[in-house]
C-alpha cells in the first residue's frame, strides 16, 4: 500500500469514528444521570485515543515518501487501540 492510499483509508476512519463518537454523545443526552457520567467518560477515553490516531495521521502526512512506513507501526498500533474502544463502547452503550 502507498503512502496516499493509507492516508486516505485512515482519514475515511478518523471521520468514522468522529461520526460514531458524535452518536454516542447524542445518546448520553437521554440516558440517565448515572449514564450519562458513563457515557462521558468513554466518550473522553475515545476522544483521546482518536487524537492519539490523528496525531499518527499527521506524522505521516508530514513524512517523506521513503520514510512514512517508519510511522506505519505506530499508527497501525492506534487504529487497533481505537478499534477495540469503539467496540467495547458500542457494546457497552450501542
């Protein structure tokens, strides 16, 4: 996979999850008050692991065309932490 190619499927799921994140918060908006810290608090956690994924997204955005796959790993390592918060947050809530 070239660097433009996974950019783009990065970018496609950092706007996935923003979508997805903006739905939980709707939701926490009808739960009750003792759901609604909870809610909160996952919304916080994904949040930050998506700016932690974004943060990635950047660096290869910024990177050279030989040297983005240097930061392949670290992003690929985010996108699954992202990945197995979103899960977990849409069982929880979903």
């Amino acid at each position: 996979m070239d660097k433009e190619t996974y950019q783009n499927k990065l970018q496609a799921q950092l706007d996935q999850w923003k979508a997805e994140i903006d739905k939980l918060q709707a939701q926490s908006r009808e739960a009750s008050a003792d759901m609604q810290i909870k809610y909160q608090e996952q919304i916080k956690e994904l949040r930050e692991k998506r700016a932690d994924m974004a943060a990635q997204y950047d660096k290869i955005e910024a990177a050279s065309i030989e040297a983005w796959k240097d930061f392949k790993t670290g992003a690929d390592e985010a996108w699954d932490n992202m990945s197995k918060a979103m899960k977990s947050a849409w069982g929880r809530f979903g």
